[in-house]
C-alpha cells in the first residue's frame, strides 16, 4: 500500500508566495489554498515517508507568522485489489490512473476528450496551465504531462478537490496548484481550459477573459449544438481558431487579444 500526507498551514495571506515556492521546493505533491477567517489555510500534499519535521522547521524559521495546523496521514487503496484498483484511462495515448469519487470526468466523456484534443495539439513545454472545472483531474494531470510548467486546477466543490488531489498523486503530477475557486487562481495563463456546461462558461466569461496572457489559447468545452452562437458572443473579441464537435456536443479553441 502506498501511504502519502496531508499537512495543514495555516497564514496571513502575503505569505502565499513564499510558502508556495518553498512547499514545491521540499517537494510538495500538490497544494490548496481557501481562505479561513481572515486568513488562508493550505493543504500540502507529501509522500508518507517525507520529513516534515525537517519541512516544518524551514517553514517556521522563514516564517514565523505561520501556523502549523497538523498533519493527517492517509492510507491508499491496495493495489492488490481488484475491486479497489485505480482506472486506467488513456487519453492522447497516455495512461492515467483515476480513482473514483463524486467528481467529474472519468475520460470517456466526448467533452474530456474533445477538450484534451483541443490543448494536446499545443505544445505545453514551459507554459502556464488553467484547468477550471478540473473534476477528477484528468486534463490536468495530462497537461502536466504535456510539459506545462505550471499549473492550476480550479474546483469548487471539496469532496472532488479532495478526489484530484489523491489522484495526483497516484499518477505522479507534481507542481499542480489546487484551489476551489477562480478568484484563487493567478492572474493570466498561456492556456485557460474550462470544460463545464455552456450557462456557467457564459456567466463567468469575463472573469475568464481575464486569465488570458496577451495572445493566449483559450479551450472552451461543454458546449451543446444549440448553444454555440451564445457562447461564442459571451467570449468575443476571442478569436475562433478550431472547433470540434462529438455527437451534440461542441468544443472550441480560441486565441486571445
């Protein structure tokens, strides 16, 4: 079985950057920031066998503001038992693991799939990466594995954070930024993907016009047929540079401004 650990910080929120570089640094699996009663809290994701005594001491001598709220350990499924074995799913000819939950996107939905289609024609080496509606994780795991240098996966409901954070590390994908809502995330992105249904791409199209580096690809999913003029006004002046479409549903890649 393979254990990994959760550690939780708690801090004020100037601390973000620097508690952020150094938790990838020692190295963090992956990592998730909400805010808590004026504050921020952080959830750090750490193979079992990492020494967070020695992590904790870095932490707390560089900043002595932050709380060190405890640590939880957390035992995996064995990989022994057929009825508890990680999917593999392949998308773009690579493999991943996804342990079920309650999030969205288990790869064989035309969405996931038209979606990643979409961003796997790029190349990722070196780019910033946003995943809003990141589900189980999928694309974001997938871009990691493309060569984003970083990236940022947006979910807001905890019960499918929690589901993409374990299947992070099931698949390895360091350097993933786990947040629960956009305003969370950073501010512009070489590559924004949302693969959500078409009234919530529409609703937040301005906040994600916004995330856009000068010139940016913008991957929008879950779309269906009838739908599509709305959602390519809601996004104007973005550029339509491919679209895709799977039985009813629709996918576009647009290029910023």
């Amino acid at each position: 079985m393979r254990d990994y650990c959760i550690v939780r910080l708690n801090l004020t929120s100037d601390l973000e950057g620097e508690i952020r570089s150094r938790l990838y640094r020692h190295p963090c699996l992956g990592l998730e920031f909400s805010p808590e009663a004026g504050r921020l809290a952080a959830r750090a994701y750490f193979d079992a066998d990492y020494p967070l005594a020695d992590l904790r001491r870095d932490l707390e001598r560089h900043a002595p503001a932050l709380r060190w709220a405890g640590e939880t350990r957390i035992r995996l499924a064995g990989e022994g038992n057929p009825d508890i074995e990680p999917a593999r799913v392949t998308l773009l000819g690579r493999e991943i693991r996804l342990r079920g939950g309650p999030a969205f996107g288990s790869g064989a939905h035309p969405t996931t799939r038209l979606a990643a289609e979409l961003f796997g024609e790029l190349d990722l080496a070196g780019t910033s990466f946003l995943d809003l509606g990141a589900g189980t994780g999928i694309l974001s795991i997938l871009a990691r594995g493309l060569g984003a240098a970083a990236v940022t996966a947006v979910e807001i409901l905890p019960e499918a954070r929690e589901n993409a954070a374990e299947n992070f590390l099931l698949n390895g994908a360091s350097g993933i930024t786990l947040v629960e809502s956009l305003d969370r995330a950073a501010s512009r992105y070489d590559v924004v993907v949302a693969n959500i249904l078409s009234p919530t791409l529409i609703a937040l199209a301005e906040a994600i016009r916004a995330r856009l580096k000068p010139g940016a690809c913008l991957v929008l999913s879950g779309i269906l047929a009838g739908e599509l003029a709305e959602v390519l006004r809601a996004f104007q002046p973005c550029a339509l540079e491919r679209r895709l479409e799977a039985a009813e549903w629709r996918a576009l890649r647009l290029r910023g401004r």
